[in-house]
C-alpha cells in the first residue's frame, strides 16, 4: 500500500561537532528512503545549546554530507516552504506551543531551581524512589505563582504527564512499550525560553510534516515524551525507526578513545577515503540484502533498501574492512573518476599535467594504494628526476647479470623510433633472450631499474608512463651504479 501521506524525511544535527559516522549512516538510510518514495529529505539545525554551538561545526557537518553526495531539498542553506531550519530561528513557536499546552492545563510554570531539583533528586534516590520530578510546582496555586513571580523567581514550563502505558510501533524495533511512571513531569522551555529537546523536536516535526523519524536507538527512551507530546497538542505522530547503534570492538557504542577507530566522517575524508566506500560500508551495518552482497552501490540500496530488513542489533565498526572497501572502488575506478576524488592529494607537479595525463598515471598505480593518501608515495617514481631504490630493488640491480641486462637494454631502447609499451615489453625479452635471462631475473632489475621497487603495475605500463628518454635514463643510472638507496 502507498503512503498515506508524502514521505518528508529529516536528518537533524546539533551543531556541536564534527559528523559522526553513526550520524552519516542515519543521513544516509533517511535519504534512501525519501528517494526512493520520491520524497523530501530535509536538513535542519538543532543548534539550541548555546553554550556549545559552533558555526564552523554546522559549516563541516553540512560539508562532509555534500561530500558524501547526500543531497537535500530543504535546509538553512538552500530555503524551503517549511523553514525556518534552524531552531534558533524558530523560538516564537516554541513559546507559543508551550502557552498554548498551559493554557488547556496541560503543562504548568515551575519555579525550582537547580539545587532545589538536585536535592530532592538525591533524597529520592536515597529512598529508593524514581529520581523524576516530584511535581511541587504542579500543586501550586495561581496564587503561590504570583507570589513566586513577585519573588522574580526563573520560570521554565513542565509539561503534566498523565500516568498511563505508551505504545510505539516502531518499523525496526515492532512494538516497544514505555510503562507508566517511566517518565515524569519534564521541562518543555528552560527558565532562558530555549526550549528542550523533546520539546522543539515534536513542534518542528509536526510543522515540517515530516512523515518518517529515522533516527539512532539512543533516541529511543525519547519517543515516549514525544508520543505524549503529539496526543497532548491533537497531531497524529510521524512514523518511527529507531536504528542499531555502531559499536567498538568490546562492543561499547563508538566513541572517540585510544586505540579505537576514528569516530568523525572528516577524519576518514582526510585520510583518503572516498565517498562511495563510506556509504557503501556504512550501509552494511545494519542493513543487509538477501544474498549477503558486501559491495552496495548507491544505485544498488536505491532497489534494495528497506526499513524491515535493518537489523536490530548493534554492528561492529571494522576498519580493516573499510579500508578493503575503499581500495575496492579505488582499483575499480577509471582514471577520470581518480582524479576528481585525489583532487586534493595529489603533488603540486601532476596537478600541472593535462587531465588525460594525470588520469593514465592514476590508472597506473590505482591497484597498490588502498586509499588516497597512498597516492603520493606511489606516483613519485614517475616524478621524480632520479629513482631511490629500496633494499630488494637495490639487491635486484647489484647482479653482474642484472646489470649487463640494464645496459643491453638501455642500448636496445636508444635507437627505437616508436614507443610504446608493447615495444617496451619486446625489446625486454630480447635482451633477455641474448642473455639468457627470464623470468625473475628479466623482469626485477628492469622494474627495480625503473621505479626503485620490485612490485608495481604491469611493466609495459609503467615503461609508456616514463616515456623512452627517462627508461633509457634510468636503465643506465642503474646499471653504472649511480642510483640514490633509500
């Protein structure tokens, strides 16, 4: 059956920090979902903890979601018939709706303080009560409420919770039931008229009409308040998803801490990773095909994705895995596609290449690296004006045979007319077969000759790559023993 209404999906950040990658698998399943049903996904900007907000923080996050190419139709940035999308932008509404509750006897002005919660706080753990809110204020008379305005005492606006059983039909998690005296009379606007979190969420969920609330199960304690909040101000409630987190290896949620993975999308961008391995891996934990495939492209989950087969529990963050995905699309990739990803990791001198040149170098080397920042490393035997050898290639030239063949070679390549790599490979073995040399012994000095390694791309590609003057340079190098050892 469709939808009974259209799909507006949100991925809903605080603007505290960098974007978690359990934050980006989040952005990432809302915006398959909204496409997939020719739906909205919409950004909005959580950013009522003053104390914590930071500019630049909303710039990276919105930042690495481009990045990821998660693109919305809604947001602080690009407008929309429902904004504003920020919720500093927004706090009319907020005082407006928590008025309009107290007004129908439904939430009430509060007058304690800090301390005076704290210590009723400990003495009801110390009896052995639920640490919730004991409703003081709630008893108040409109008089004790002038006299406490008279006393210029803070007033927040509690929200009157009733005491009966909530039940969430949650597409992930079924049915999820929050008993009641789980949650007590809660803050809906502080003393400062910001409002709080489950507050702000239901009123800007309800006026964006979003449909669908995809969202990490640590939010999950959350939606009893929020199903409350929508029965209490007569709007049906979107949808529910509540995601599995992503864990460490000892299977705590992830977090930043020595010896663990790093945790913000930046720090994997900067390492050289590329998008498509990001979200392909991220959408494995959690969400799996029924063949078991690895490898999803975006096209593929655009098909395949469904909220009944996200998984409900937790998936362990493995970077050797992602590292093998990323080196997945890179040795998959065609050179033009490289070189839009290793924009900003490659030396200032191929930069300066035309493209189709940058492009043929990075098809070169794609099969060594296994992410971006590799790239450097294994372009600079064909940029540098001498080859530094390493200890096997050094060993590899050493040879009286070994060197003989570099010379024969370099005299053989000397009066070619065409080049390419093919009359490469042929002038090899017929030095090789003068000599009477084949195999490991044809093939290491001439690539150690020419790269300083003894492992590399296919040497017929890596000869055309030089060009004739540079292999003739460097087989001679080679073979008088002027060479650089690293």
């Amino acid at each position: 059956m469709p939808d009974p209404k259209p799909v507006r999906v949100r991925f809903a950040p605080s603007p505290t920090g960098w974007l978690h990658v359990g934050g980006a698998r989040t952005a990432y399943f809302n915006w398959l979902f909204a496409r997939q049903r020719r739906g909205r996904f919409l950004i909005r900007i959580e950013d009522t903890d003053v104390a914590r907000n930071d500019p630049a923080a909303e710039r990276g996050v919105l930042d690495d979601l481009k990045w990821l190419g998660l693109e919305w139709d809604e947001g602080p940035d690009v407008g929309g018939s429902h904004g504003p999308y920020r919720q500093s932008e927004r706090l009319p509404r907020y005082r407006e709706e928590a008025e309009l509750l107290v007004s129908r006897g439904l939430a009430y002005p509060c007058f304690c303080t800090e301390a005076e919660l704290e210590s009723r706080r400990k003495a009801a753990l110390a009896a052995g009560r639920p640490p919730h809110y004991d409703g003081q204020c709630r008893r108040m008379s409109g008089a004790e409420r002038d006299a406490a305005r008279g006393e210029g005492r803070a007033e927040s606006i509690r929200y009157a919770v009733e005491p009966r059983d909530w039940v969430l039909h949650d597409a992930v998690r079924g049915e999820v039931r929050f008993p009641a005296g789980m949650v007590g009379d809660f803050v809906l606007l502080r003393s400062n008229g910001l409002p709080t979190y489950n507050f702000a969420c239901v009123i800007d969920d309800s006026a964006m009409e979003i449909s669908h609330v995809i969202r990490a199960e640590e939010h999950l304690p959350n939606t009893a308040r929020q199903l409350m909040l929508y029965a209490a101000l007569d709007r049906d409630p979107p949808a529910f998803a509540h995601l599995a987190l992503i864990l460490n290896r000892d299977r705590t949620k992830m977090s930043k801490r020595d010896g663990e993975a790093a945790v913000a999308v930046g720090d994997w961008r900067r390492a050289g990773y590329v998008p498509e391995a990001m979200l392909s891996y991220l959408a494995l934990l959690g969400f799996h095909t029924p063949d078991e495939r690895e490898i999803l492209s975006r096209e593929e989950l655009l098909k395949e994705f469904t909220l009944d087969r996200v998984g409900k529990s937790g998936a362990i963050f493995d970077p050797d895995k992602l590292r093998w995905m990323n080196a997945h699309y890179l040795h998959h990739a065609g050179g033009a596609q490289l070189r839009v990803w290793a924009a900003d990791f490659l030396p200032a001198s191929v930069k300066t290449l035309p493209d189709r040149q940058q492009e043929r170098l990075l098809e070169l080397v794609r099969g060594n690296v296994a992410t971006l920042a590799e790239l450097p490393q294994e372009l600079e035997p064909y940029l540098a004006e001498q080859v530094t050898l390493e200890p096997d290639a050094a060993a590899a030239i050493a040879t009286e045979p070994a060197r003989r063949l570099l010379t024969a070679l370099a005299g053989d390549l000397g009066g070619l007319a065409d080049w390419s790599g093919e009359v490469f490979k042929s002038a090899l073995q017929s030095a090789g077969a003068r000599l009477g040399l084949r195999g490991r012994d044809l093939f290491q000095p001439a690539r150690a000759a020419l790269t300083g390694r003894t492992h590399g791309p296919e040497l017929p590609h890596v000869a055309e790559a030089l060009g004739r003057d540079r292999c003739v340079s460097r087989l001679r190098a080679a073979a008088a023993g002027s060479v650089i050892h690293g």
